[in-house]
C-alpha cells in the first residue's frame, strides 16, 4: 500500500491538485462567525465559540493525516454548513461532530452543555461514523444515515459537508482506500445530496470522486475544457449581451450569466450517452437571474422571440417543481451562428434554493418541531423525505433497501393530477397502480380500475406528466391486490405495500395452518391436548421463535415437523413428571408403525405395503367416510361411502376392506371445486389468482358460459391439507361477481 502510495501520489498532485488541498489559513473562528451572522444576524453567536472552545481542547494533540491539527477539520466542515445558511446551533453540531466519537467527551456531558437540539445532532453524526463500509455492511450503513436522516435532515447535511471536507483531502491518504472512499461517494453520498438539492455539495464531490478514480481521463477532459475555453467565453459573451439587451428593453433588472461545465457531467455524457466531446462543449450554457416569477415568463417570451426554440425542450419546473423542491425555467434555442443554446430562467430565492436546496430554506423544523405550516407546504415541501421512513418501515431486508434507494435517488419523475388537482410525483413508467398507492395504501389495495384524462385504461399502463388519473376502487371489504402488480409498479412504495400483504396473508394462513397439524396430531397421538398446548410456549422458545404463533407458522409453512414439535413437548412434560405414574410416550409415527404403498393417506387394515388409489370419481380427502375395494392388478381404491359407484362395488362383498385416514406431511389429495359467478371480464383471471395464492396445483380446469351471463367453472387442484379446503372456498367467495363455491364429490 505504502509503495502504490508514493508511485500514485506525485501523479494525482500534478493532474488534482484539490485533492492535496490543506484547510485556507482564513478558515477560521472569526470568518466562520462572520458568515453564520450574514445568514442569521440575530443568531446566537456564543454557543458557536463555546463549542469552537470544547472541540479545540478536546481535539489538542491530535493530527489529520494531512499533518494538521485535527480542529481544522471541524471548523472547515462547520465553514461549509455556514456558506449553506445553516443555524448556530447545527454550525455548533459541526464543530463537535468528532468529539463523542474520538475524543471521550461523554454525549450527556455535550447534551447538559449545548442542550438537546445540538447533542440529537452530533449523535446522529456519531452513529453514522461509528459503522464501517464494507460489501456487506453497506446496505445496513445507508439505512442507518436514511433513518437519521427522517429524524432531523441536518444530521445528513453535516455528514454531506464532513464527506466533502474529506475528499478535498483524499490525497493524503493511500490511493486504494481514496477510491473506496470515492465509489462510495459516487454511489451514495453524492446523488442524496443531489436528491436533497444541494447542487454545490453535489457536483463538487462528483469531480473530486472522479478525479481520483480516473485520473487519467480527468486530465485529458480537463486540457480539452481549457483548450476551448477562450473561444467559449467569447461566444457566451455575446450572448449574455444580447440578452441583457433584452432585460434593458423589459425594464427588468436581472443577472445573466455563464454557467460552468462540471468535468464528471463532461466524461458521464461521453461515456453514457456515447456523445463526442465537441458536441457536449459546443452546448452553451447561460443563467437568467431575475426579481419575480413574473418577470421569469416576460425573459422567456423574449428569448423565445429572438431565437427559435428547439421543440421538446422546455421545461416549466416552476409550475411543477422537483421532488427536490427545485424551480426554474429550462429552454434550449438555435444561438448566434446557429449554436445549440441552454438557458435557465429563475428568481434569486429559486437560485439559492438550487444551489443549497433544503439548506436554503428550513420549513421541514416546523413540522419536525410540532409547527403547523400550511397544508400546501406539507403537501408539497420534500415529499420525497416523508417516502424515506416508508422504505425504512417497509423494507427489512438491507440488500433490498439498498436497491431501493439506488433506484429512488436515480430515477426520473413524472407528475400526474388527481381529478381535484392535486399533483403526485412518481417514478419514470409508473403505473395507476403506482398512483393509488401513492394516495394511499388502502386505496392501492382496493384498486379495481383506472381513467386516464378520462378514459378507461389497463392498470399497467404508463402514465405521462400531465396526465389527469382516477382510479375505482372495490367496495368489497375484503378486496385485495393482485400479485400480477409486481410484474408492473414502478415505485417502492407499491411494490413494498403489495408484498407485505401477501406476507401478512400467507403469514395468517401458515399460522391456522400449524395449529390445526399440531391439534390433529395429538388427537391422533391421544395425548393429553390442554397439558401439551400449555407446553407450548416453552417449546417455542428452546426452538428460537419469539411465541406460539411463529412455531405455528413454521409447522404451517413446513420448516419444522409436528412430529418434532410433539417429541419436545412430551420431552417438558416427562421432565415434570414422576416417571412411574405419569410417564408419556409418543407413539411411533405412521410410517414406524405400518409400510403403506405410495402416499395416499389412507391405512388399509390387515394388509401391510398395498398400493392405495384414491378414485377420481368422488375424490375423497381426510374427513370424508371412505371405503376400500380391491381391484385386480391396481391395488386398493379408495371411494367416499356415498360415491355412486359405491353401490354396484357392494355387489362384490368379497373385495370390499376396511380402510382409515392416516394422513402425513407428504399426502396429497385431487379436490374438485365449482365455482359460479356472474360473467365478468377477467374472472378466470381473478379465480386462478386466487388458488394459486393459496398455494394449490390446478390440474384443470373447464368453464362454460349460459345464455343469462352466468359462469360455470370447475377446477381440478391438489391439495396437501383437507382443512385448508374451507379457506380456498372462502377465499373465492369473496371474489366480485362470485355468488356460490362449493366442493364437487361426483363425476
């Protein structure tokens, strides 16, 4: 590492001399004070030099790799924040943020000192440091900062302006950690800071980030910008003047200028979108800054009559701002000497806010300190925050909140309207089914149906920006959504909310499921019921699950035999027991017990390892009354006592045996169902949605249509459990359209 250090070093010193940067001999006390009581003059000032004060005694002695003393990092963090217009008190927080972590200095000491406010702040800080980055710790690291984040958003800023101050000093560290350290930066940290707005922070860690993990092409886009600077800045001279020719007309007072080329934005459009480099810096960028939302139109009519617009490219994020509360004017004009030209037009306060956006303007601490800001600003303000504590409430698994996150942070938006007017952003390709989640979840679970600028639509079509959506909802109390739906939805939310009523509804049923094995078992066992089942609880526990209900689940889902669950709960039993008079044997399983052929649940009585049949004429299953008839060359058949053919078979008393149910895990029966129902579009769908959730095999199915609308379908499914008959009937029962199901016991 050291050798690769010192071979690495003197090449990035030359081609990134940022990165060698050490903290300006002007960042200091003073300054920074200087810059808090720009933003905030009425500001409390001495809690900024009493924290200054801690941090410098708390940190003495100690070095940064630079060869610094390490104050000068959290005074250039807190200089940072300061230029973004944050308060004393987060200003403060930055000063301290390394203090509980590597300096001992008690976080209930710092809280009796600087209050709660300032000590939440530092601990959020402290507990994002404290985990370390890895492949497999990664995903766990990006929870923890979202969900400090959803607590107080300064928590994200600081460690935003912590990353940044760091990565102006990567070069003093050695070269294989700084490109960790960059990757990470590039996936995480800078596009939550574009997320959040913060367009400085942003684009100045994506050049550092890529300064360091391609040098090489760094320079070479960097000679090529410098190369074709001079002839730029005249051309972008010219047309700043013209411009401001017009403004003067307008009698509108503004600033236009020039916007900078950001290197990463250079070297992602070469690579991504394969475009030549000459064709990206031949696209002129210029800036309108003027006093009002009204003179920002007035600028654009006048732009839009001096050159022709290219079609397609005006954007109005000022009538429908970003999800980063982002705002401006965008258009792109056929320039002087026909040059592509982009112009953005927006007011001062839009300006700030695209710059440092939610550092800009602070409404988030209302809602967060129990204020009560207008509905429009709740509906509107950083929505994307609120979607945050939904991932971390939804989403438990890590690795899967990660991939949510990389998608979220990256993906585009579109805007959509309900009928009353009220605009919900999604994700690039969502859905109606995306919308009725994003209104909220009970209406997602109920959605039957969709309009599109009033039009009937399929749920998985895509919605545009602009477009009016309505959707229809089942007024049936036990509507529910579709799994078909995670093939189409687009947002996390959606997707998160469908697949956790599905695990609630297979969690219910794996329960039900359990309890019925475990209660047959010991019937058959006749053991004592009410003596075992108070046995439960332990048993639970010396198996690991948190109660009752998750040993149900387990046996119900298969992960755990009820024979294993009966040994353990006579095992209790017979240790609380004397051994000579209460003494419990579990008898031997059905297979210990008598070899049977195949496994068709059933017992034949007196012959041991015969092939048994279930007859498919009556299908019977555990519960039904069975008789056995022995055939010639097929073993015996099994047939419900009321089966039709029952009778003529009684003409040979001969070949008629005895036979009983003994069923095990591994049985499987055919169970033949009738379902009826009003003819719908889509209620073959419906149906065969609803057995395959409850898990059964269809075998076939037939369906016929009458003259009066009705449906007549009959399936044909396996199924493991007889009890779990009830609940398929139940299921779908409650399907729209659906008057009557029931169990077909003849051919």
């Amino acid at each position: 590492m050291a050798d690769s250090a010192t071979t690495q070093a003197p090449s990035l010193r030359r081609l990134v001399p940022r990165i060698f940067s050490r903290a300006p001999r002007h960042a200091d006390l003073t300054r920074l004070i200087t810059t808090v009581r720009a933003n905030h003059p009425r500001g409390d000032m001495a809690i900024i030099e009493r924290a200054y004060a801690v941090a410098a005694e708390k940190h003495r002695g100690q070095k940064r790799q630079s060869g610094e003393p390490y104050i000068t990092h959290p005074l250039a963090v807190a200089q940072i924040l300061a230029e973004l217009g944050l308060g004393p008190r987060a200003i403060a927080a930055a000063l301290l943020h390394d203090t509980v972590e590597d300096t001992g200095y008690p976080l209930d000491e710092l809280q009796a000192e600087f209050g709660d406010e300032v000590a939440l702040l530092v601990d959020g800080v402290t507990k994002l440091d404290k985990v370390k980055y890895g492949e497999s710790a990664q995903a766990e690291t990006v929870r923890k900062m979202i969900v400090a984040m959803s607590k107080d958003i300064r928590v994200l800023v600081i460690k935003l302006a912590d990353r940044l101050h760091n990565a102006r000093t990567w070069g003093f560290v050695p070269p294989e950690k700084a490109k960790k350290k960059a990757t990470e930066t590039l996936e995480i940290y800078a596009p939550l800071a574009h997320r959040l707005g913060i367009q400085t922070i942003k684009s100045e860690l994506e050049d550092l980030s890529f300064a360091v993990l391609h040098p090489k092409i760094y320079n070479e886009i960097d000679s090529l910008v410098k190369q074709r600077t001079p002839q730029r800045e005249q051309y972008v001279q010219n047309v700043i003047d013209d411009v401001s020719r017009d403004l003067h007309e307008l009698r509108i007072r503004g600033t236009v200028v020039g916007r900078p080329k950001q290197l990463y934005s250079v070297y992602q459009k070469m690579v991504v979108r394969g475009r030549e480099f000459d064709d990206i810096y031949d696209l002129i960028g210029i800036r309108v800054i003027v006093a009002t939302v009204r003179d920002c139109y007035a600028v654009l009519g006048s732009i839009h009559a001096r050159w022709r617009p290219l079609p397609g490219r005006f954007k109005d994020y000022i009538a429908t701002p970003k999800f980063n509360l982002y705002r401006s004017l965008h258009t792109t004009v056929i320039g002087p000497g026909g040059r592509t030209v982009e112009i953005q037009i927006r007011t001062q306060e839009m300006h700030q806010q695209a710059e440092f956006g939610v550092a800009a303007h602070w409404k988030y601490k209302e809602r967060m300190a129990g204020g009560k800001p207008d509905q429009k600003s709740l509906d509107t303000d950083m929505a994307w925050l609120a979607r945050i504590s939904d991932w971390e409430s939804e989403t438990k698994d890590p690795g899967e909140f990660l991939d949510s996150l990389r998608f979220e942070i990256g993906a585009k938006d579109v805007y959509v309207f309900t009928p009353k007017g009220k605009v919900i952003g999604l994700p690039a390709g969502a859905t109606p089914v995306d919308f009725a989640y994003a209104v909220h979840t009970e209406i997602g679970h109920r959605t039957m149906g969709a309009k599109v600028n009033g039009r009937l639509v399929p749920l998985e079509s895509t919605l545009n920006s602009g477009d009016v959506v309505e959707v229809f909802t089942s007024k049936n109390p036990d509507a529910s959504p579709s799994q078909d739906w995670l093939t189409f939805v687009k947002s996390t939310r959606a997707r998160n909310k469908i697949r956790g009523w599905f695990t609630k509804e297979r969690r219910d049923e794996a329960i039900e499921q359990g309890k019925d094995a475990i209660a047959r078992a010991m019937r058959r066992h006749h053991l004592p019921l009410q003596r075992l089942k108070d046995s439960l609880q332990e048993v639970a526990d010396l198996m690991h699950y948190e109660d009752v209900s998750a040993l149900y689940a387990a046996v119900g889902e298969g992960h755990v035999s009820t024979q294993s669950v009966l040994e353990k709960v006579t095992a209790l039993i017979q240790a609380g027991e004397d051994t000579t008079t209460g003494q419990i044997e579990l008898p031997p399983t059905v297979s210990q017990r008598r070899p049977r052929g195949g496994d068709s649940g059933v017992l034949v009585r007196g012959a041991d390892d015969i092939l048994v049949k279930l007859a498919k004429c009556c299908t019977p299953v555990p519960g039904d009354e069975i008789v056995g008839f022995i055939t010639r060359g097929s073993g015996v058949s099994v047939h419900r006592t009321d089966c039709t053919n029952v009778a003529s078979l009684k003409g040979d008393p001969g070949r008629m045996i005895d036979v009983s149910w003994a069923p095990t895990t591994k049985s499987v029966f055919l169970v033949q169902i009738q379902v009826e129902a009003l003819d719908r579009s889509g209620l073959l769908s419906d149906v065969t949605r609803v057995l395959t959730e409850h898990h059964v095999n269809i075998l076939s199915a037939t369906v016929s249509t009458t003259k009066e609308r009705l449906a007549i379908s009959r399936f044909v499914f396996e199924m493991g459990d007889a009890v779990h008959l009830d609940r398929v009937l139940n299921a779908v029962r409650r399907i729209d359209a659906v008057y009557d199901v029931y169990r077909v016991t003849s051919s």
